[in-house]
C-alpha cells in the first residue's frame, strides 16, 4: 500500500518543466492504494509527459489527487487542444497515438 499524495508530488518533482506551473491539489488525508511505487511513477510520469508536450508554453496543468471510495484518483488537467473523438475511442488501443491515422 502506497499513499499516492507523496507519489504524485515526487513525479511532478522529477518532471522539470521550466515552460509550464504545475499545480497540485490534494486533501490532508491520505489516498492509499495497491500499486507497485516503480510502475505507479512510470503511469504519474506518462501523464504529466503527455499534459507537458500537448499544452502550451506558459500554460498551467492540475494535478489533483483523491480518494474516490476505495479508490485513488489523480486527474491531470492541461490547457491544450485535447483529442477528437476517433482520437478519444482509440486512445486505449496499444500503440495508438494522437494525430496518426487509424
């Protein structure tokens, strides 16, 4: 069991980005979850990485971490162009990115 509040601030604190204010908003209490801290760092990585190359300079990405039940939450809010809906419904696939045809 991990507390996700410290996980999430130790991604943003690994991802330097001198063109970008990332803000963090968590509650006092803790957000526990099963997870491997390695793999948990490498999702939290990933998702700051995509709000980072898919926002603008100078724009702002939130960050905020919850409890949602049993569950933990983190939602990364950017301030770019987001996805088209074929983009959307493909987002799951493996392998399959934005921009690049089906």
């Amino acid at each position: 069991m991990i507390d996700l509040r410290p996980a999430v601030q130790n991604a943003v604190d690994a991802i330097l980005s001198p063109n970008h204010e990332v803000v963090i908003a968590s509650s006092d209490v803790e957000v526990p979850v099963r997870a491997d801290p390695e793999r948990i760092q490498q999702v939290l990585a990933n998702m700051l990485d995509n709000a980072i190359k898919n926002s603008p300079v100078g724009s702002r990405i939130d960050v905020h971490v919850a409890a949602s039940g049993k569950d933990g939450l983190v939602d990364v809010s950017d301030r770019g162009l987001g996805l088209t809906e074929d983009e959307l419904e493909r987002s799951f696939e493996k392998f399959a990115a934005a921009g690049t045809p089906p």
